[in-house]
C-alpha cells in the first residue's frame, strides 16, 4: 500500500514541492505505522507475529469495578437510610 507524501526541501517553494509528490514511504521523513517494538528491533531482528489484548482480558477490570461500585452504591443508602431513620 503506497501512500503519498510531501517533502519539501530547503530552498524550493510549497507550490513546486506539491508538484513533485513523492509516492513511497521510503522516501517520506515519517515513518510508516511503528510501533514501539519495531523502532527498537537491533538490526537483524524481526517481528514474526503481532496481537492485541482478547475483549476476556476486560472481564476482570470490569467485574472489579461493578462490583466496587454497587458496593459504593449499596453503602451510600445504607447511610442514608441511618441518618435520616
């Protein structure tokens, strides 16, 4: 997948720089889509597979929280129902 982009050197105005769009991301002084891993490989180094976190992992964070908050919840009326009983 190509993408375009616009290099401008010293000395040249926007508009010639706009007709001289160059079209390989090689050529662009900003790197394609790295993330951290791949701006950090030592050369020879690649990456052979990539993931992202399984919705699971959320399960946990969000039972905490349901819980924690209904505890919340459930402690506020029981204080309300103290003071004003």
């Amino acid at each position: 997948m190509s993408r375009a982009c616009l290099v401008v050197p010293d000395g040249q105005t926007a508009l010639a720089a706009i007709l001289n769009i160059r079209r390989s991301p090689e050529e662009c002084r900003i790197p394609s889509s790295m993330g951290y891993v791949e701006g950090h490989l030592i050369p020879g180094e690649q990456v052979l597979y990539k993931t992202g976190l399984h919705w699971i992992v959320l399960w946990g964070p969000f039972l905490f929280g349901f819980f924690f908050c209904g505890l919340g919840f459930g402690l506020a009326l029981l204080i309300s129902a103290i003071i004003y009983h």
